[in-house]
C-alpha cells in the first residue's frame, strides 16, 4: 500500500474515532490509537510514522524484532507494543523491543517477563488479557488465577512489572449484542479489580480492532488496536 492511501487510511480512523467519542460522551476523551502493522513491510510502518504515528503493535515477537529493532535507530521515540499471544522463550527479545506486553495470560509469563527485565533493568508495562472469545485460547483462563497473579505483583513478585489495565479480544462474531458483552464485561472487570485492589491502578482498556473499534469506545476503551483499515489486508503467504 503506498504513503497516500496509509496516509488518508490513519486520518480517516482518527476522525472516526474522534467522531465516536463526541457522540458517545460530548467530547473528546483521548482514545489512543495502536496502529498493528503485522504482516505488514517496514515500508508501510514509515509511511505510518510520515503521518505522524507513532505507537504500533505486533504480535509475532520474531517480526516485530526484525523490523522494529532497526526502526527504532531512525525513529527514536517510535513506541512498540506486543499485542499477541507470547511463548515464554519469545520473551526475552520481547522485552527489548517493546515498552508494553498487552497480550500477559498466565503467572509463568509474568515470571520470565520480570527475569528478562531484571536482567537489562528494564521496567515494563503489561496488560492482563482477559479471555471474553469462545473460539479464541488467548487470556486469563479464570478470575482465580488473574487475582492471584494481581495479589503476587501487589507483594512485590515483579518488581520491573507495571500493569496498566486490561486488554482483549471480542469473539469472531457479526452479532453486535455479543461483541458489546466482552467489552462491558471488560471494563466492569476493570472497576471492580481497582476497587478490590487500591493500590493497583488499572486505567488502560485495550479493545477494539478494525471491525470493532466503535462499539470498544463506546464502551469505554481507551486504546484501540487497528490493522486492517489502516494498513489494508494482509497477505499471510509471504
Ligand atoms: C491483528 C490484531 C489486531 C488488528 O486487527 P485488525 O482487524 O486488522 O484491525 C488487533 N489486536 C490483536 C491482538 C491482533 O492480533
């Protein structure tokens, strides 16, 4: 896709989401966007970052590497998150290169994410994923083993850890009804946690995708994750 058409796609999803916020709430309320280029050639990303982008996300820590970890001696203050779901031995270049892991789903990730960044005194930002998909594996398996993991970081387990608040991922679906359910039951699940745990201080909702992103704000996302519409299809043979 060429610099003109990255460039008219990224304004015309800021309007949108602009436009979303004021009628949602009357005004604006800083929704931020993620702009996901996976799949997606460095090219594409600079065009993105001509346009004044500069926070992307990638889920594919191999990727994400390669490409990024060159950007970034260009475009010093280019912003990297890690948006899908991670295998424990991706973490250590993981951490490198991002300053948020979106996608954190189980303790045992939390633990190798807190060994990498102590080794390079890195402090991180993370998202618990919260699993609100049918068909998808990805996020917390139950509010069990979120809490407890909230309950070791609040003791002091991960020091290099900073979680941020909540991410995920409507189901696959055209059903609106269902979509709006995994994004209200999210940021419920975020109120209640930081009344559960005041000292956490859980203010991210990451939700809300190319085909989803209006119902997300609307529902109080404060970080939306766009590709498609942006970058237009991707091609998975190459
Ligand atoms: C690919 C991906 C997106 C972007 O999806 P689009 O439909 O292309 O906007 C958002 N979030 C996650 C976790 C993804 O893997």
């Amino acid at each position: 896709m060429n610099d003109n058409l990255i460039s008219n796609n990224l304004s015309r999803i800021l309007d949108s989401i602009y436009e979303t916020e004021i009628k949602t709430f009357g005004k604006k309320t800083g929704t931020k966007l993620c702009c996901v280029s996976k799949f997606h050639p460095k090219e594409s990303v600079i065009s993105a970052i001509n346009s004044g982008q500069l926070l992307f996300g990638e889920n594919r820590v191999q990727e994400a590497y390669e490409k990024f970890s060159e950007l970034k001696k260009s475009y010093s203050n280019l912003d990297l998150h890690i948006i899908g779901s991670l295998q424990t031995n991706k973490v250590k270049k993981a951490v490198q290169i991002s300053s948020c892991i979106q996608s954190v789903d189980r303790e045992s990730l939390l633990e190798e994410i807190e060994k990498q960044c102590s080794k390079i005194d890195k402090r991180i930002d993370i998202l618990f994923e919260i699993h609100t998909g049918e068909e998808s594996k990805s996020g917390y398996k139950d509010i069990e083993s979120l809490e407890l993991s909230i309950e070791n970081f609040l003791n002091g387990k991960f020091p290099h850890i900073n979680p941020i608040g909540l991410m995920t991922m409507a189901p696959f679906t055209d059903d609106e009804k269902i979509i709006r359910k995994s994004f209200s039951y999210t940021y419920k699940l975020k109120d209640e946690l930081n009344k559960l745990y005041p000292n956490l201080q859980l203010t991210e909702l990451s939700m809300g995708m190319s085909g989803d992103y209006k119902i997300a704000i609307q529902e109080g996302s404060t970080l939306v994750r766009i590709g498609t519409a942006i970058f237009g299809e991707r091609n998975y043979n190459v």
